[in-house]
C-alpha cells in the first residue's frame, strides 16, 4: 500500500496570507491527524478527523481548521497566517480495525515570512 | 502539551554499542509509540506496547513499559551510523481518540 503523502512539500507565505494543506491517508484508513513540530514546541497536535467528523482538537486558535472529505483525504487551513506558525505540519493516519498505530506522512514545511 | 519526557536529550555513541532511551509521562494511557525522525522530515513507527503489556521485540528494538513509575524505555542493540536520528515516544490514552502526545525527543548519534 502507498504511505500517507502530503502536499505540497514545502511552502513560503508572507504574513496575513492563509495557506491550506493536504493529506492523503493510506487506503483503508479513516481516521487523520495532523501536528504542528517546531523547535520550541516541539510535537503539538493540532486535530483528528474520523469519517468527516472532527473528532479531537488540540489547544490552537480558530485560525487553525480542517476538515476531511468522504474519500478520507483531509486539508488543514491556516488563516492570517503569523511567523510563529512556521512549522513542519505532519499528517498521520490510522486504521479503524488495526493496531491503533499512527502512520505519518512527509510534512509540509512552512516557512512564513 | 508535552506529556513525555525523554532522557537523556542527546546520545552519542559508537557504532556496535548499545543505546537506550527512556521517556516518562503523566496520565495513564491506552498504549505507547515510539517513533524516530530524520533531520526534520517524517517520523517513521518503530514499535507500540499496550498498557497490559511489559516488554515488546522488535529486531535491534526493545522496549519496555512500567504503568506503576509511568515510564518506558527503548533499547537499540547493535546500533549502526544509519540508526541516527531523533526518537520520540508518544502516548495515547485512548477514550475514542487517536491522539498522540509527544515528548521533546531524544537526539542519537552513531560514530561510524
């Protein structure tokens, strides 16, 4: 099976811009996550989605969205967006029926300027 | 927030050697993940052990998990220069969600 790819790679945004980033899961699976890394923080969780419904949210302003389509592809949307959202955002994706263990995906580094 | 705390927060050692990291956490949990992370890209599963369980193989990997002290430990044996990288551990506690909580990670060195 293909692991979780995440698009685009890499992104530079100006500050105030919104940005929005996707995730394909692995096929099978339902449930995606997404986390915020950066050097001061560490690994953050942002949000989990199952079957379209968002099902847990970490501690991150509205500015931070997302939603998932029926097809299990998630995007996360960042609006205004700041030079503290400079990040790598990685998407993670489980199997319902499987073993509970997070399959992530290649990021999505940011760079706001 | 951080739930787990890795230690120690750097290693260094040579190839063949040994290497063990341990990380703690503060609530109870559904089970416990180890991932490792290469200069910034993605974090790559390596073994989860369930709250019921004590000790889990898996090749060069061991770890082992204390629910009475909250801590957890994982073994590399036999390290080589490719094993280098960051290794985090992440909790999940279970209750419908699949969310992680992640420690600040522990930054392994292998000297070829």
């Amino acid at each position: 099976k293909a692991g979780v790819t995440q698009t685009p790679r890499y992104l530079i945004k100006t500050r105030g811009q919104q940005v929005t980033l996707s995730c394909s899961p692995i096929s099978g699976h339902r449930s995606v996550s997404w986390y915020q890394q950066t050097p001061g923080q560490g690994l953050q969780f942002l949000f989990e989605y199952f079957s379209e419904t968002q099902r847990n949210k970490g501690n991150f302003p509205g500015r931070f969205s997302g939603r998932q389509f029926s097809n299990s592809r998630s995007e996360m949307n960042v609006s205004t967006l700041e030079l503290g959202d400079s990040a790598l955002y990685l998407c993670a994706s489980s199997s319902v029926s499987g073993t509970d263990t997070q399959y992530f995906g290649p990021g999505t580094r940011l760079t706001v300027l | 927030s951080q739930q787990g705390e890795e230690d120690p927060q750097a290693l260094s050692i040579q190839e063949g050697e040994n290497a063990t990291m341990n990380c703690s956490y503060k609530t109870s949990i559904n089970n416990l993940q180890w991932y490792r992370q290469n200069s910034g890209r993605g974090l790559v599963h390596l073994i989860l052990i369930r709250s019921n369980e004590r000790e889990k193989h898996s090749g060069r990997l061991r770890v082992t998990l204390d629910t009475s002290k909250k801590s957890s430990s994982l073994l590399i044996t036999a390290s080589r220069a490719a094993d280098t990288a960051s290794y985090f551990c992440a909790t999940n506690s279970g209750a419908g969600s699949y969310q992680l909580t992640f420690g600040k990670g522990t930054k392994l060195s292998v000297i070829p």
